[in-house]
C-alpha cells in the first residue's frame, strides 16, 4: 500500500490588488479608510463599505471574538458562518486576508454582489502577500479561495446576506475539509487531528499522530518551521472528495503542500487505523511537510518519497522494512546495478517498488556520510535547486558517481534479505 504526496507549488500565493491586512497597522488603516469612504458613486462607496466589514470581521476571526464575526452578517446566515468560525477555530487559524471585487458596472444596489478572495493562514503563519509561484495557477492552492458574496449596504454599514466558497471545476483543490461540513478537534502539543463531527473520533488518533510529530520535527530542515501538523482523517465520503480527492486504490494517505506557508495531511481511514502502521503512515507524510516546508524546488521522486520513507522507518533495522520484496522485484525488473536517482514509474505495479528504492538509498547515504550530512545533501536539492552530482561534492565531498559506487554493494545485501 503507498502513501503518495503532492506538492503543488514553490512559494507564497498571493493575490493580484490591495487588500485588509492582519497586522494591527492594517485594521487601523481600515477603519480610517472607512471614515474617509469615497461617496463618487454607490458602487464606489459600496466597495469601501464591504472592504471594511470584511477587514472588521478578519479581526474578530484571529482574536476568537465571534460576537464581532457574526457583526455584519444577516441573521439567515448564522447557523452557517458559526459553523465555517467553529471549523476556522479549531484549526488555529492564523491569517484571513480578504480582497474583495469591485461590484459588476450593471449593479444599483443596495444589494451588491461581490466576489471575494480569501488567503487563510493556519497555525502560527500570518497571510502576507507575496508573488504567485511561477507557474501554478491561484486556483490551485488550498489556501487561496473565492467566495462568492452578497451584501446589502445602507449607508456606511454593509450586512452579509449570502456566502458561498467557490466549488466550481475549474478548482481541482476543492473542496477543503473546513469549507462543508463540521469538524471534530483533538489537539495536542504539535499536531491537530480533525474529522467530520459525529464519525470520526480525533481523540483515537491523538497519541500516535504526537509521537510521529515528534520524529518528523528532528528533521525539519527550514527555519521558522511550520506550527501545528494538521491532520484530516477522511472517511469513504471525505476520501472521494476533499482536495479534489485521489482514487487511487493503493494510496493510504497524502501530504498537500500548496504554499511555503501551510501544509495538510489526509489519512483515508478505510484502509488504515490508529496503530503502528498507522503511524508510520504518519510520520511519512509528516515528513513531506517538514523536508519541504517553505519556498522548495523540484526534488526527483527517488529523493522526496526516499526521505519521506526515511524519517518513517527511522530507528528500526533495514531488516523489518516493509517494502524489500517490491524493491526486489523492481531492481530485477530493471537490471539494477548501482544508480540511487532512479526516474520514477508511473505505474502502481511497480511503484512500492520505487519507494523502497528510494529508501535504500537515502539509508545508504545516512549510514555512509552520515545522517546530518545526508540531510544536507537533500536540503541542498530540495531548497538550494542542486542536482544530486553538484549537491553530492557540497555535501559529501565526493563525486555522485563515487557515492553511487560505494552505497551498490550495501543496497544489493539489503534486497537479498
């Protein structure tokens, strides 16, 4: 069964005009904004209005003032938006950055709808703007939504009468876990578990999600590391859809980092409990976000899921690892004699196989060069953009080739096991 992770982008999302900031110098520029709201026209004025309310309602979010969120919201949408602050809360969020539409020429008021985007931050990170990494469109990331919004404006005070993320196809990383539903929290001192409230329980996976924190923090490899791991745990329902879910059958969990400032974990519960497997489970997904963390480049698979097996297996003998048999049939499969970069395959037949490849080789390197200086090598490529030859002289002071020579003799013992 494999774990599979998925890294979406190289850097902090941002989106394109100004927006309400977090930091208290932004809440009082707001409120002066307001003050001083434009009246050339009712558009005009309703943009500032809604600006404003957003910016007050941010406030209220991070401060865990729910009185102030629901301030500017219209009675029929309170069931729902105490429900989207329960969920925002219990995952600490951290940052709510809002930027709204100016309202369509065709509108007159007083009802105004407005199209908003939201940058949400969790756990410690606030949301600052920041370029949009090249290449990865902003629908991509899980921490950049769209809400589509309605307020009704009466003279400086605008009221939030509809509210609705953005689901559409065009967004292959929707829904997120917090945007239907209600969750369930457990928190511990480095991790928050949740679930759908009334299945799952949180609590059952507390421990064990813990102590693979604590494995996956000895090898973060970026400063400030991120705050609490967030964890899903998705159920048959939640499997098939949340992050525009994975079908494939074999993946037991994934590691979703859309930006240099958050990271998820799913664990599909169907195939996976609370116990040791499940924790190792964990501790390589847990890994994913804490090699990766922050601004990152492209790592060939070999590297990133070889670590990530790596940390997981860590402390225990090559001899009880799990996926010798697959790297077996792999190595025969493809007349292996000595190369640790392996091109990955795409097929699920043989990709157990790779990652036990993968494995082998990041073990081989930590057992010769030992495991600061392998680390160092993998810090090299994944934030430093080396390939393994340059990272290799850096890092090791010897040659890829050289290291390749040395590690084939010890791989092949461990594949005749």
């Amino acid at each position: 069964m494999l774990v599979l992770v998925v890294v979406l982008a190289c850097g902090s999302l941002g989106v394109p005009s100004p927006d309400h900031r977090l930091e208290r110098d932004g809440a009082h520029a707001a409120r002066a904004g307001d003050a001083a709201a434009p009246r050339g026209s009712p558009a005009t004025h309703a943009r500032a209005v809604i600006r404003f309310a957003l910016g007050r309602q941010a406030d209220a979010l991070i401060a865990g003032d729910e009185r102030g969120w629901l301030r500017d919201v219209d009675p029929s949408l309170t069931i729902e938006m105490h429900r989207l602050y329960r969920n925002l809360r219990g995952l600490r969020i951290s940052g709510w950055v809002t930027d709204p539409a100016g309202p369509a020429a065709w509108q007159t008021g007083p009802v105004w709808d407005t199209d908003v985007r939201i940058r949400v931050c969790f756990t410690g990170p606030t949301c600052t703007r920041g370029r949009a990494a090249a290449g990865v469109p902003p629908e991509l990331s899980t921490d950049l939504l769209t809400a589509r919004t309605a307020w009704r404006v009466t003279g400086d005070r605008a009221l939030l009468v509809r509210f609705s993320f953005d689901t559409g196809a065009r967004l292959p990383s929707r829904p997120t876990p917090w945007e239907r539903g209600t969750l369930a929290f457990a928190a511990g001192r480095r991790v928050i578990v949740a679930a759908p409230r009334g299945g799952l329980r949180p609590a059952a996976w507390l421990a064990a999600a813990e102590r693979a924190a604590v494995v996956a923090d000895r090898f973060v490899l970026t400063e400030p590391r991120m705050g609490s791991y967030l964890v899903f745990l998705a159920g048959r329902r939640e499997w098939r859809t949340w992050f525009s879910a994975f079908t494939d059958r074999d993946v037991l969990g994934y590691a979703l980092r859309p930006s240099s400032t958050s990271g998820f974990i799913v664990i599909d519960t169907t195939k996976v409990r609370a116990d040791a497997r499940g924790e190792t489970v964990l501790r390589h997904e847990m890994a994913h976000i804490a090699t990766r963390f922050g601004p990152s480049t492209r790592v060939g698979e070999w590297a990133t899921e070889g670590i990530a097996e790596y940390v997981a297996w860590t402390g225990r003998p090559v001899s009880a690892y799990d996926r010798t048999g697959d790297a077996r049939a792999v190595a025969a499969k493809i007349g292996w004699t000595r190369q640790l970069d392996l091109q990955w395959s795409r097929s699920s037949v043989d990709r157990s196989g790779y990652y036990g490849m993968g494995f082998f080789a990041m073990r081989c390197l930590s057992e010769t060069f030992g495991e600061a200086r392998m680390l160092d090598f993998f810090d090299r490529m994944a934030h430093g953009g080396r390939g393994p030859a340059q990272a290799s002289g850096e890092a090791f002071g010897t040659s890829w080739a050289a290291a390749e020579r040395g590690c084939a003799p010890r791989i092949k013992a461990w594949l005749s096991r």
